[in-house]
C-alpha cells in the first residue's frame, strides 16, 4: 500500500518520515535490561526494560512523524503566552468558544498547527492523526481520524500547552503530529466465552515458556512504514 504526502507551501520543506526514523532519545538511552545483561536474575527475574516492549515499540514507530518547518517562540504577554514564528504562517488560532468543555482547552484559544502536506491513501483507508507517542512536547496534540482516500487536501493540528507558564523555545524539526494509515471496517461487539477462557491460558501459558522476547517470536507481526 502507498501514501501519498504533497506539499502545497512549494518550498523545500521536510516531509513527513516513517516514524522509525524519529526514535525519542529517552528510548534510545534506555538500555535492554535492568542489570546491563542478558540473562535471568534471581531477584528480578527476567530483567528487560521497557525498551524490550514490542507493544510500545510499535506505537513508537507507527505510520508517519510530521514536523515543524521551522521554529516557534513562546513568550509570556500579560499573563498569555504568545507565539512567535521564524516563517511560514505557521500557527493559527479558534476561539475557546468552538470546545468550550474540551478537556484541554485553556482560557484563551486553540491553537494549531499549519499543515502543508496533503495526505491521500488508497482506497478504503483513512489516517489517525495523533500526538507523537511516548515523547517527551510541551504540547498536547487533539487527536482526529481523517477519510484521506476521499479528503486529500492538509489538515491542521489542533494542540493545546501542556504548561500555561511555558516559556521558550519549540525547533524546527519538532515532531507535531503522528500520521498512521489503517483500513476502514466495520465491528460488531461480543464477550468471550469458556473456550476464549481456554485460548487465553494457552497463550500465557506459550508466554512463559521463554525467558527473552517471548511475545516478539511467538506473536508479533512486524509492521512496515518506509
């Protein structure tokens, strides 16, 4: 499958990646296992870290990072904070009136993210558009879902201060936004039963028949993003 980026600024500005090229630096610090080796502790067990989770090593890298096309200054004005940007009519704001009871609203507005890049899937695909996972921004990002095999123009990303008192720089190539493609399909709701009982138990039960990377090699899939 392809997704398709375009670029309507026209100037040389970076794409979006695949999100594995943007590893946090906090993960790339964070060593395999808790005693520096691999092999059983008789304290700890199996002593990996959360640098052995598959589970967040796929959030991590999923779809793609868009980021910001140049820098952006936060000063306090008056008790508000007010943004300041090195190009590009990069930020633009909605009143608070538009989600007055969103839980990440602040007193004064919304502010957002200038998107350059139009995004289109194939057919029957559509993006979530997210905050960068497990990162370490200033900001929160609102999540949307967005039909890009049918709605190809750039959408904007909607993002709030985390801290209202926050002062200071925000570089360019700052990850603003995690773009992951899925297939549209319906779902119906059921409860498992007695042989979902079952399933479980044989599956904790493969679980632990490993000491290392026991999910990874018996029940991951690996997910491409290039």
């Amino acid at each position: 499958m392809k997704i398709t980026f375009t670029n309507t600024y026209g100037d040389d500005i970076e794409p979006p990646r695949p999100a594995s090229e943007y590893l946090p630096e906090w993960y790339k610090k964070t060593q395999s296992y808790v005693t520096g080796k691999k092999k059983p502790d008789v304290q700890l067990g199996t002593p990996a870290t959360i640098k052995k989770c598959i589970p967040v090593f796929d959030a991590i890298t999923a779809g793609y990072i868009l980021t910001s096309p140049a820098d952006v200054y936060v000063n306090i004005v008056d008790g508000k904070q007010f943004f300041q940007w090195a190009h590009y009519n990069l930020i633009q704001f909605h009143p608070v009136e538009q989600a007055p009871e969103h839980p990440l609203k602040n007193e004064h507005a919304f502010a957002k993210w200038m998107n350059p890049w139009g995004i289109k899937t194939p057919s029957g695909y559509s993006v979530l558009l997210t905050e960068p996972m497990h990162r370490d921004l200033p900001f929160n990002v609102f999540p949307g879902i967005i039909d890009s095999d049918t709605y190809t123009a750039p959408v904007n990303v909607i993002f709030a201060m985390k801290d209202p008192n926050f002062e200071g720089l925000i570089p360019k190539g700052t990850p603003i936004a995690q773009i992951i493609p899925f297939k549209r399909e319906s779902w119906t709701i059921e409860y498992g039963k007695e042989k979902n009982v079952r399933l479980i138990e044989k599956t904790l039960n493969m679980l632990r028949t490993k000491f290392f990377e026991s999910y990874k090699t018996q029940f991951w899939h690996k997910k491409e993003y290039k």
